[in-house]
C-alpha cells in the first residue's frame, strides 16, 4: 500500500515523533522511552513514517538513528494553508461572540 503525507501525520503519536524528531536525530530506543506504548507500537509508527518518507533510519555501529526529512512535510503545510484564513475568520468570530455574552453579563 502507498503511503503519503496525510497519512503520517494522521496518528497523534507519529505528530509527537514528528516534533521530537524536528528537534534533533534520535536513535529508535531513544524515541521509544519517551512514550507510554509498547516498543513494537513505537516500531510501527517509525515505519510508517519511513514509508512516507517523513524520516530516514540511518545505521551507525549498533545503533539505528532516525532523523527527519523536513521537506516531506510541505504538501501537508501547503494543503493546511489554505485553511488557515478560513478557521482564523470562524475563531475571531468566536472570540466576538464569547466577548459580546462577557460584557451583556457583566451588564446589572
């Protein structure tokens, strides 16, 4: 099965590797022990993300390190970006509204 982008990014705990990961190259065990799942769940996780090509595993001696590939992650961003004004608009509108029962409550 392909995988892409959407895909990845999709599972909240591929999002927090993604973060960790944004940060610096870890190797498998250390991205493992910064979760409460099982390693074989950490393990499937980084396999996908390889799948779509969010991260590359490298060997080093016994070690196997993971390390982000940033350019991978541009058709989500540009794809969002076209959301952004939209939900922006609908939280500011919101906003307004919360303000709007603030003040008609704060009214004796």
């Amino acid at each position: 099965m392909r995988r892409d982008i959407f895909q990845a990014i999709a599972d909240p705990v591929r999002r927090d590797i993604i973060e960790l990961l944004a940060e610096n190259a870890l190797t498998v065990n250390a991205v493992a022990e910064q979760f409460d799942v099982s390693r074989p769940a950490i393990s499937k996780h980084l396999k996908i993300l390889k799948e779509c090509d969010v991260i590359d595993i490298k060997q080093k001696g016994r070690e196997r390190y993971c390390i982000i590939q940033p350019k991978t992650l541009i058709p989500a961003f540009i794809w969002m970006e076209q959301y952004r004004e939209l939900w922006e608009n609908k939280l500011d509108s919101f906003e307004k509204y919360l303000n709007k029962l603030q003040t008609e409550k704060s009214k004796p």
